[in-house]
C-alpha cells in the first residue's frame, strides 16, 4: 500500500512535539513557567499517532486478530525487547562511570522498574501494541462507535476515582502509562472508523482551532500544575483535552482537501521525511537529547529545549534512514 503524505506530515509534526515535550522536562521540574506551559501543548501528540495507525488498519478489511498482532509485535515489541533493557541499565552505567547525580526520579531500581511495565522514554510502544490488540478483537466484532465509547467511559470513572483520591495517572500506574491507554483505544478507533466510513465533513479551519484550543488548554494546565504541585488529580485533564486534538489532527491530515504553496509544501516534504522515521526518532531521541540536558541541567528553559529537539532531527533523520537500510539492523528501528 502507497504511503499517505498527510499521515507522514502528521506523524513527522508529532514526533517534533513529543521530542521537544521530553526536553522541557527538567527546566519545568526546575520551576521555568514558560517551558510548564510548553509542556502541556504536545499531549495530543500519542492520540494522533494513535488514530494514525487506527486509520491505517482502517485501510483494510478486517482482519483475523492473530494476524495483526503478530506483524505489531514484529514492529513495536521486537523494538521495544531490544532497547528496553539498554534505557534501563543507563542510570547504573551513569553512575559507574562518575557522571554524576541524575534528574527526575532516576534511581536505578524504580526506574529500571518502570521500564520494564511498560513505562520510561518507550513506553508507547508497548501501549500501541496492547491497543492495536484490543481493537482487532473488536473489528472482526462490529462496525459500530461502542469500542470507542466504552474506553473513554472507562477513562472517565477511572480517572475521577483516582481524581478523589488526589492520584495521577502516572501514580496509579506506578510510573506506566497504561492507566491513560483507554484514550488511544478510542483514538485508535476513531482512525479505524474514519477509514472506512469517511472523513468528518468538518472543515480543516474548525479542526485546526480544535487543535490549536486542545494544546492551549493543555498549557494552561501543565502550568496551573507546576504551580500547585500538590495538585497531582489535574494530570488526568490534558491526556484527555489531548486526546480530542490528535483526533482532530487526523481529520485535517485524512481530509486531503490541502492543495499547498511552495513554501508549504515544502515543509510539508521535510516534516513527511521525519514522519517516516517518526518510529525510529522516538526510540533513539533519549540519546540525542541526553547531552544537552546533562549540560543544561535545567537552564536555559525552552530556548534549549528547542536546540535539543532541533539536533534530534537533524542527526537522527538520516541516522535512522541509513540503519533502515541494513537487512539485520532495521528491525532495532
């Protein structure tokens, strides 16, 4: 099947977002407002990506459960076994090569914990692969919207229970992120459904402010957060507002009604390239970012944030092309 350009747009804009979303982690946790506010705006970045890979399942017919988990296996778990166990020695190499005291809750045991559930800079491959799962069960089943609706059901109680209880998702979770993975079956689902049943006749200006309101409002509560650390509840909220944005993303990049000027289209090639490598980026992105946020340290807020991400792509990109070139190396990426 041909690639779709607006799916590797897409794609390619929401891996930039993730990457610069991981980079503004240790200036927010060292009390930069700008880069809390930054944080929150890349949330619907895995909703997209999930109701990418949703409408691409869409593409086809039904498929035998069986089937479709063993090629996601092939391509997110084969990724996933072999870099996993790296990511989870990286705080025990740091510390017996003198590198110093690390950020961010990374003590080797709960962070080589986290790792291995599911959770860590790679959690979204695991997560995508139980996801896909769980919507091929339900394809060969039925044509309907149900799937969709009774994960964000399932979300909604789950998150005002732990909400009452002043409890993040990543604290029910125990550093995972499988307690927000509802919101990707129904992300899922939406791309499923729209594959087959059409795009939404909603215009691209509506589902572009969509998009632009969900990763304003998710700003503003990553710094409401920041603000009010206690406040731990209010981290169910921009998974969700999130959630509905990516969506929207996919309505704009499925639409297909975009006939681009020169300029547009040509960063609509250059974002389609990092689209294609979007898989890739994410696994190795903690590598390419590691150094500048040793260096940094925190400082320097988001203007480092964006050199980090900018180098990501700039060195990744052709990184990862070249080593998809290699028959017994392109399943690592």
């Amino acid at each position: 099947m041909a690639r779709r350009l607006g799916l590797d747009v897409l794609k390619g804009a929401a891996i930039i977002l993730v990457v610069f979303n991981h980079t503004l982690l240790w200036p927010m946790r060292s009390g930069d407002l700008v880069s809390a506010f930054l944080y929150g705006t890349a949330f619907g970045t895995v909703a997209a990506f999930s109701a990418a890979a949703g409408y691409v399942q869409g593409l086809h017919p039904p498929r035998e459960e069986r089937a479709v988990v063993r090629k996601r296996a092939g391509q997110l778990l084969v990724p996933w076994l072999i870099w996993a166990p790296l990511y989870a020695l990286a705080p025990l190499v740091w510390e017996a090569v003198g590198g110093g005291a690390l950020p961010m809750e990374f003590d080797p045991g709960p962070w080589a914990r986290e790792i291995l559930l599911g959770g860590g800079p790679l959690w979204f491959l695991p997560v995508l692969f139980a996801v896909t799962a769980v919507c091929a069960l339900f394809d060969t089943r039925t044509r309907s919207w149900t799937p969709a609706w009774a994960a964000i059901g399932v979300y909604a109680v789950v998150a005002v229970w732990a909400s009452s209880a002043g409890t993040s998702p990543l604290d029910l979770g125990n550093g995972t992120f499988w307690a927000v993975s509802p919101l990707y079956i129904a992300a899922f689902w939406f791309g499923l459904r729209i594959a087959r049943d059409g795009a939404p006749k909603t215009s691209h200006g509506v589902l572009a402010a969509i998009v632009a309101l969900s990763m304003a409002l998710g700003g503003v509560v990553t710094l409401v957060r920041a603000l009010h650390p206690e406040a731990r509840w209010l981290m169910w909220l921009p998974y969700a507002i999130g959630a509905i944005g990516g969506c929207a993303a996919l309505g704009i990049a499925a639409g297909g009604r975009i006939v681009p000027g020169p300029t547009l289209a040509w960063v609509g090639e250059r974002l389609a390239r990092v689209g294609r490598a979007s898989l890739g980026l994410y696994i190795v992105h903690p590598l390419l970012v590691a150094p500048f946020e040793l260096v940094a340290r925190g400082r320097g807020g988001a203007a480092i944030a964006v050199l980090a991400t900018a180098a990501v792509f700039v060195v990744g990109t052709p990184v990862v092309e070249r080593v998809r070139e290699v028959p017994y190396l392109r399943r690592a990426l």
